[in-house]
C-alpha cells in the first residue's frame, strides 16, 4: 500500500520482517488515524503482544504476524511448540493464527528456511489479494461511485485489501473512482482505517455516517457497493461486519450491486447457511463510549452484535483469487 | 415525562413558564445525558439565548419557548415587534418560532393575558402529542419489541413526544414493551435523549449502534418500527432524520411494520413527493468529532446529509392526533 510519511512516498506493507535486524515491523494500528508509528518487534514475545494489543488486527494481517513471529522465534533459537503456544493464545477466536503455526510447522519438518518460509506464507496472502484486486477492478467503470464498510482494506490483509483491492488497482489503471467510507459504529474502522488508506493512496472519498448511505444509494450517488466478509457458507449468506445486512437490502431495493471480495479461504462450504453462522455479542463498551467519553446515560443497557449475516440473494457476486462467482455459481470453484 | 431527580420521582414538561418568578424554566438539554440542570431564564434575552445555544431543541418544543419567551416580555413590559424579531432570529429555519409568535401576536390583538394564551398555545402542543400516543398505543401490543431513531421525545415536544408518546401510553396501560433504540449517528439524540427518557420513564429498552438495527429486524426480534417525521408529502413521503429511510427498507423486507407519528402540522399537501423537499447538508464536524475527539484522519472529507426521505410506500400509516392513516388514506385527513 502506499503510504506518504514526511511527505515521501512508500510502498509498504502491513507489517514485515526485517533481516537486518531480525525484528518483526508493524505500522502501528493502535495510532492510526492520527499518528504513524511503526512498532518493532525484538522477540516472539513482543509479537505476541503486538497481536494480543491489535497494534496488528484484521484476520490475514495476524496470521502474517504469527508467521513471521514464529521464524523470527526460530532464527533466535526458541523452542517451536513453546512460542507456538504463545502466539496462538493472543486472540484464540483467530484460525488464521492456527493456519499460520501449522504452516510454520510444516515447513520446520521440511526443512525449510524459517524466514523463507514465512515470506512464502506472506507472499501467498498479498498474491491472494492482489489477484482479487485485478479480478474485481474490470467491474469497476471509470467515474463510479462506490460504497465501503468497515475496513477490508491492506492494513487488514498486508496489503492491497480485499474490497480495497479491486478499488486499487482500477485506480492505478487511471479509472478516476471516488468511495463513499461507512463509518463503521461502534469501532469506527471505516473512519479510523479505510479514510486513512484511501487518503494515503490518493483515492477520492468522503466519509459518512453508516445512516447516511442509504440516502445516498436512493438519491442515485452510489453505482456499486463492495465489502469484505469474515465467512461465506454454501448457500452464499456471508458474516460480515454489523451494518452490511442494511446496505445489501438497501442496495437491492435500489438495484445497485453488491459484491462480497474475500480469498478463496473465507468460504466454508461445510455450513450449509447463514443461520448455522453464530453472532458474537461484544461489550457494552464499545457503543457507550466514544474515544474514551460516554454518550449515553450511566448504565444504559446495550447490545452489540459484533457481525450480522446477509443472506447470498443479496450478493451479485463473490470476487475472489480465482475469478468472479454469482452466489448460485459458487459450487463451480475449485476446492 | 417522568422524570426521577435525586431519587424523587417527577412530572415535568421540557420546559414551562414560572408564575412565581415570571421566568422561563428549560430541562437544559445540552447536559443530558450526564447532569440534570434546570436553566432558568429571567428575560426574552436569555430565552433568545436557550433556543439558539439549544437548552431546548425539538420543533414544537422551540415553538413553546418563543411562546413562554413572549410571554414573558409582555408581562415585563417589552414591546412586542421588538422582542419577536430578537426570537424569530434564534433558529431561522424553525417555522415553529413564527407560528408561536404568529399566535401570540393574534392573542394579543384579542387582548388575551399573556401567559393565558402561551398556556393555551403549549397545552396545544401537548394535548396534540397525547392524543399521538393514545391514537398509537393500540398499535402496540404486550410484549412487543419496538425500534426507534432518533428523539421524537418529549424532549422535543413539551411532553409525550411524537413517536415516544404511544410508547409511553402502551407502557402505562401496563403492556410490557422493549424499545431498540437508534444511538443516531452523527448527532447521537438516540444515545443521549431517548435513551434518557425512556429510563426516566421506567421503559426497557438498550441502546444498539444504527448498524445493528437491520441485524435486529432481520432475526426477528423487532416487531414494529415508529418513528417521528419532519414533513410529510401528499404522496405520503416523509423527511427525518438521517438513517430513516434505510430502517424503513429493512423493515419491509422483512416485513416488520413501520409507522411514523406527527401531528397534523407536519403534513404539507402543497409538496406532492419527496423529490421536492431539499435535504440540508451540514458541516463535517458532526461526522469527524465526537463529543470533542476526533475520530478520522484530519481534513478527511466528508459529506453530512441531517435527513433522509423514505417514500410513502414504506410506510404503513402515519399515526396523528386525529388518527392513523395508511399513506393512501392521507387524502381522507380533514384539514
């Protein structure tokens, strides 16, 4: 992803190994929007930290973490199942985390090079979203308008995003494109994170209350939504973010099209439907208080679902490393 | 509304006129939710400062404070013209403020007493929003699930509120109701106002993010949606707040019924659609800083719509003090 620091422009990862120093570096998410700090990472016990303090969040971007956290560990003589067990209790809902150690392992039993293999790892998960972002950027018209939610973007996946992904290629091809950012209550990732990546990569937006899009989807501003996913079932119903159920309704009572972009590794066919996927109800926390003030009267009861489900009728098409899939045609991938 | 101070439990209006002391005395609403204070204003000046710093908002709420703040003039000897035109100035788009003074000017060519016919004008307001709520509460059966957006309070209205008022009258009839209640991003008056009032009157409610109301209706555990409205068409579309129109699109899709509470005032059949009202865009503070934090990276653009409109088609009646009326059966209302 591009990012301009002291207004010089670099092409930057998520987070990366550093051989020199054989530190583990992460932009520092914790200080985003505001500040850009980069985060160093001397031991597997700092990377662990790092995940456990989402100075490092978004599903592939800790499975990165984890990888190159276990090479690193490999590379200063640690014991594997020892550090292994560390980094996989940062965040323990996180199957990246696992998928991530297992490759790692596996490659220590070949043999391999800890730091080529987790390079491998890596490399997989940017090709993954590089190649979702070419996949998805011809159904992008030079002059659309698009709608995002939440953060699917490079700081989530190392780089290039999955629904970010096809919006920066299609800007790297001249196609002249301009976002229209959700928010994203309660955690506000669309104003703290996609606003931050889109103004660093130079792509015009503007951000909006999650109220606020369906206004502009009736009044005929917004041409196409794309959004990322956390899990696709058989039937097309995704997990998302709390708040993409509402725009994929309001999207299709105004025949704008959705589209989900997610690796090939987000669907799991062995759930038959969106009603077998359970919601994660988080803390009143994070609705009540707002950058650390309260906006509700003491003790308001809150609910907070963390994800919502959105049934595939919704989804005009999956964009994934593997090519473009209508809901009904997702049993033709390749497994 | 009830409301309990220091444990004392109290039925009080959003503001009223002191016969005592001839002032002006406002529940100060830019302190809600956190501290509960009473201004009290001396002179029209100060209620010229209540409706523009907003101690008071809420249309018809604004409507009585220039009506007590007349009032009040008149009883300490200022001349008419000159006060109204200090008032008018306050909130310049509040066609509320020059009816008040419209009505207290005709009282006074009558040769009405002052605060008699500023009484007569406030009991309007709030026998009109009792007769919302007790045209509404059938509409509400025992343990029904209701969402809301916004504050169509009390708060706003005197007393009852629009759409709050026939949850209050359900609620006193003993129903047991739980109110989902929008937290109303960018302004918040769900998370600050609605859910103040609904826990001074003892109502169950929690406080969701705007995104998670679709997740709600979607799962089934929101039965009837009410909201209150700024203006309603010919055709039966209306203007709120923004985030309205996407609520009204999920309810449908799932069918959930969706009303909308105003009285009579609001409905201007000289707009035959919704294309015709303007939708004022306000200024991005509102989007970028909460409660004095700032949520995105600085000088993000933004774009800040204060209303929606949803088409009449969504809605299945319009719940008013002379009635509830489905959108087809608007032309039957007796003007």
């Amino acid at each position: 992803m591009k990012v301009v620091v002291d207004g010089e422009e670099k092409d930057m990862w998520a987070l990366w190994y550093d051989d020199d120093t054989d530190e583990v570096v992460f932009i520092d998410q914790r200080k985003l929007p505001h500040r850009f700090e980069i985060y160093r990472a001397k031991d597997y016990s700092a990377v662990a930290f790092a995940i456990k303090d989402m100075v490092v969040r978004g599903a592939p971007a800790i499975g990165a973490a984890a990888a190159f956290g276990m090479a690193q560990a490999m590379v200063q003589g640690r014991k594997f199942e020892e550090v292994a067990k560390i980094i996989a209790a940062t965040r323990p809902t996180a199957n990246d985390l696992f998928f991530a150690i297992d490759f790692m392992r596996q490659s220590m039993a070949k043999g391999k090079e800890p730091t080529t293999a987790a390079d491998e790892f890596v490399r997989g998960i940017v090709d993954r979203c590089r190649r979702i972002g070419e996949n998805g950027a011809p159904l992008i018209e030079d002059g659309m308008r698009i709608l995002t939610h939440c953060n699917a973007g490079a700081l989530a996946t190392v780089d290039y995003g999955t629904a970010l992904a096809p919006m920066r290629v299609a800007h790297k091809q001249g196609k002249k494109i301009f976002v229209f950012v959700d928010e994203t209550r309660p955690r506000l990732q669309g104003a703290k994170l996609t606003a931050w990546e889109l103004r660093m990569e130079g792509i015009d937006h503007a951000l909006i209350a999650d109220n606020a899009a369906g206004h502009y989807m009736r009044t005929g501003e917004i041409d196409l939504v794309i959004t990322g996913t956390d899990r696709v079932t058989a039937s097309g119903d995704f997990a998302n973010k709390i708040g993409t159920y509402e725009k994929a309704v309001v999207a299709r009572a105004n025949d704008i099209p959705f589209y989900v972009a997610a690796p090939i590794s987000t669907f799991d066919f062995s759930i038959k439907s969106g009603s077998e996927i359970p919601i994660e109800e988080r803390g009143p926390e994070e609705v009540l208080v707002v950058e650390g003030n309260s906006i509700a009267p003491e003790g308001t009861p809150v609910r907070n679902p963390a994800f919502d489900v959105t049934p595939g009728e919704y989804v005009k098409a999956f964009i994934t490393e593997d090519g473009v899939f209508p809901p009904d045609g997702l049993k033709k991938m390749e497994w």
